[in-house]
C-alpha cells in the first residue's frame, strides 16, 4: 500500500484494481417496470400488449443486461418492438408467434440516464375459462436483480344459443330427425358445456352424428332415454347433432314433443331448453 | 510520475493480473441437483427440481442448464440467492419440454445462487424411470449431475354397462370411468354382440368408437386404446336382434 500511496493514492490504486476485476465491481442496477394495455382481455379476443420499460438511473454504465419476461400460461406471443433512445443497444427474442415462452432482451452496454421500453404483443388462448395471470419482468444486470409484476384478468365472453327443430311429420313405422344447433357467438370458447335431451315415448333412437363440439362427445343412455353430450370446449362458430329415430309402428296419431337443455360451466347460454316436436300422422 | 513508481505499480498489477487469471483458471464450479419429490405420478402435481451452484473462485463465463426429463412439462424457474441477481434463465413455453439455461456470467468467489425449475410429468406416459440433467460450466471447468426419478402411473378403470330392448331393437351403452391422475394405457374392451345379431350403429365419446370394431366371426366389438385420459368415456351400440328372437312393434 505504500508504494501505491506513493505514487497513485488509494482512489487510483482502487481505479486500477477496478480494470482488473471491474466485472466483478458494484455495477448500476436497472429498474424495470411493467404495464398492459388491457387488464381484462378476452379469451380469444383481439391482442394486446405488455410493455417493459427498463432504465438506468444510476451514475455508471450497465453492463450485461438481461431482461426475461415468461408469458404466462394460456398467453402466446405475436410480435415485439423495442423503443426509446437507447433502443439499438438493446436485442430481443420471443418465442414462435402463437406460442408461448419467454422475451429475452440482452444489452452489453446500458449508460447512465438510459432507459428503454420493450413492447410485447400478445393474444390469449380463446379456450380458457378465465381467471387471474401474473406475468414477472426481471431484470439483471451487474450482479443486482429486480423485478416488476402485472396481474390481468381473463374474460371469457361466449355466448351459446340452442335451436331445435324436427322434422315436421312422419308415419307410424317411420323414420324422423332432429337438428340440435348450437352458435357459440363469442370470441371465447364455452367451457364444460352439457347438453341433454330425453326421448319421448312415441319414439326410439336410432342414431346420432354431431358436427364441431357435438362429434365424439354424446352418447345414448338407454335406462333413461336421454341423449347427453359433454363437451369440454365449445369453440366460436356453429355445431350441430343430427338425432334420427323411428316412429312406433303402433303409434297412434299424435305429437312428438322433444325438450332440450344445454348448461355450460363458463359462458353464457340463451334458447335453454329449446323445444320441437314432430307430427305422427298415419 | 516517476520511473521507478510506473515500473513498481506494473509489477504490482502484474501480480494481480496473474493472481485473478491463476483463481479464474482453476475455478471449481459445483453443481448440485434434488427435487421436491422423487416419485412423482405422471399427470399428478407439480414439483420443483433444485440446482444449487457454487464455485470456489473467480470464474467467468458461467453457464448452468437443465435438461427436463422426457415428459416432464415445464411451469416455472425462479433463482435465489445471495448472487441470484448474476443469474438470468431462459426456459421452454409453459407445458413444454425442454431446457432451463441459466447464464451467469463472471461470478465472484463462493457465489450462491440457486436456481428452482417447477415441473409436471405428463399424464399420457408410462410408469418409469426419468433422468434429469443438471450441468454448470465456469471457466471451462464443468460440473455436471443427475437425478433419477420413478414416475408412477396411477390410473385406473371402472366399467359399467346399461342395456334395454325395444322390439327387435337392442340398445347397450357401456361406461367407461378413468380415474387417477394418469392416462389409462393399453385398454382392452370387448363387447359381446347376441348370436345372430346384427350391429346397426355405433357412437362412442371422445373419440372412443375410433378404438372400436366391430370382429365379425365372433361377433364382439372390441376397443383397443393405446392411452386414455382420465375422465367418462361411453360407447353407444344399436343392434338389431335376430327375427325369431323377437317381433317388431316397441312391444
């Protein structure tokens, strides 16, 4: 040391240990922060975005910055732009567009007084239920970490209409159908829906096939007469179920009433029950 | 500055030149692997792997990873640690498999940090052995480790079988219940047809009457699924009875 008082002083031995070992100095800490455009968007809506806004506010230069942002669960990257003056020393990568994953933003070099905002697109799997999602920005740099967190709220907006409609007669001995319609009208999926429908006496099942959330997802239940469908997720758009039955050959002249119900576990319902009937004439 | 001073402060930067290249080159890194359960059920909850990073010097270039077993989906990684903020992780997307790769970068003497990997076994898999992989390089000294796991598959079946005729017409719907955690694998199901019946329809849920088919010669239907989900499963068959058996007419 007094050698170095000598010449240098112990601030500049100090400057010189510092190109020595600088990495391994006490480094400026980035601050991040962390914002969405929409705190409650819709399962299956339109995109909205997150935006990390990270920034220097110490005396000396960040190095080796790292920002990461995991998107969190049912959320899929669209794109991502990178803003602010010091935006060229900043390179990000996401994950596949519709995909999850995380953000990765890297900068060697970050000066003092810098900041950056990196904007993150991003839409929502349209069959979830909704809920609450946190998605964390951390940030490291220089040996010091922070962090910022932003919770959102799922919506889900589907809204499922049931019709019925029959055929309008048939004889004794013959053959009818039923079409059960479902229109799912939202922008998210309908979840855990159910839909039920008992036979009347008058007739017997013979078949079903169903179209969209209706395939594989029905069965008949010959103890009770009803034919029910559970289905997981009703997706936007239409889905359709064909019943056929046959008419009691003995079958006076009569009405064939038929009552359907549909409930689901996330979504609304209209049109519940749905009714039609069918004319027996010989 | 004088000669003798620029030639006495070289020296002494000289020294610590080859002091900080001399703990850098020989830098041991450590690297250890546990998680929270070792016998974990395949579609059952989550548990955490834990790597714990060390080194006894200076080292630089710090770079530790974990490979996720085969069928072990990603969920989370948080790193701790009084050095947590050296640490930065990149990560497969939620529910995928793949690596956890942590970079550290120049790492002080005796750093601390570990990293946590939350995972969740697939529900569709076997019951077996998995291996996950745990590696730490620093200063071209490597560390590497592995953690065995013993992933049970605990699911099971519950059948059952509805059946009513209407004339000729014979309705049998059979049941199938799921239960457990884990995909059911390989199922066998059969359905015996009465003699001289004939098979007019068949639905099955979930895409169960994909697994099914109809065996003429003996007259069965038989459904062969290679995994099935937890959850209710039915098969719906309409069979026409043979004409001595019974009349027409709902009786």
């Amino acid at each position: 040391m007094s050698i170095v008082r000598k010449c240098f002083g112990f601030g500049r031995m100090l400057a010189a240990a510092s190109l020595l070992v600088g990495p391994m100095a006490a480094q400026a800490a980035v601050t991040v922060a962390l914002a969405a455009s929409n705190l409650t968007p819709v399962a299956g809506g339109g995109a909205f975005g997150y935006t990390v806004t990270l920034a220097n506010p110490d005396a000396g230069t960040a190095t080796n910055v790292v920002m990461t942002l995991p998107l969190p669960p049912g959320i899929w990257f669209a794109n991502l732009g990178v803003g602010g003056a010091q935006a060229g020393a900043f390179s990000c990568v996401g994950p596949g567009v519709g995909e999850n994953g995380s953000v990765v933003c890297r900068s060697a070099s970050f000066v003092a007084g810098g900041a950056v905002t990196v904007d993150v697109v991003v839409t929502v799997d349209a069959d979830l239920a909704g809920g609450i999602r946190t998605a964390t920005a951390r940030v490291v740099a220089g040996g010091n970490q922070n962090a910022a967190s932003r919770q959102i709220t799922l919506q889900n907006d589907a809204n499922s209409a049931l019709a019925l409609a029959a055929s309008d007669a048939a004889q004794p001995g013959g053959t009818a159908s039923l079409l059960a319609t479902i229109v799912n009208n939202g922008s998210a999926s309908a979840i855990n829906s159910n839909f039920s429908m008992a036979l009347p006496a008058e007739v017997r099942f013979t078949s079903i096939y169903g179209t969209g959330a209706f395939a594989d997802a029905c069965s008949y239940s010959p103890d009770t007469r009803v034919i029910f469908c559970s289905m997981s997720r009703v997706p936007t758009g239409l889905h359709q179920l064909t019943l056929t039955v046959d008419v009691s050959p003995a079958q006076p002249q009569g009405t064939a009433q038929f009552s359907a119900t549909l409930t689901s576990g996330a979504g609304a319902v209209s049109g519940s029950p749905a009714a039609a009937s069918i004319a027996i004439e010989p | 500055m004088t000669p003798r001073c620029k030639r006495r402060i070289a020296e002494k930067l000289l020294a610590l030149t080859m002091f900080a290249t001399s703990l850098d080159a020989f830098a041991a890194v450590t690297v250890g692997l546990s998680t929270s359960n070792l016998a974990p059920v395949a579609g059952g909850a989550a548990f955490s792997y834990t790597m714990s990073l060390g080194n006894d010097a200076l080292a630089g270039a710090s770079v530790a990873t974990l490979v996720l077993p085969t069928n072990a989906r990603f969920i989370g990684v948080s790193v701790a640690g009084a050095d947590a903020g050296r640490w930065s992780c990149e990560a497969p997307g939620a529910g995928d498999n793949g690596m956890v790769a942590c970079e550290g970068g120049i790492l002080p003497a005796n750093s601390a940090a570990t990293v946590t990997v939350v995972a969740q076994f697939d529900g569709n898999m076997s019951a077996g052995v998995r291996l996950a992989t745990a590696r730490f390089t620093a200063s071209g000294q490597l560390s590497e480790t592995q953690l065995q796991q013993n992933v049970a598959n605990n699911a099971s079946v519950l059948t059952s079988t509805e059946e009513a005729r209407e004339g000729r017409r014979l309705y049998r719907t059979a049941h199938l219940q799921v239960i457990g955690q884990s995909s059911l694998i390989s199922l066998l199901h059969s359905e015996p047809l009465p003699p001289g019946a004939a098979l007019r329809f068949m639905a099955g849920t979930s895409g169960f009457d994909e697994h099914c088919r109809l065996d003429p010669d003996a007259n069965t239907v038989d459904c062969v699924a290679r995994r099935l989900a937890p959850g209710a499963y039915a098969l719906t068959l309409v069979v026409d009875m043979p004409d001595a058996m019974f009349s027409d007419g709902f009786e």
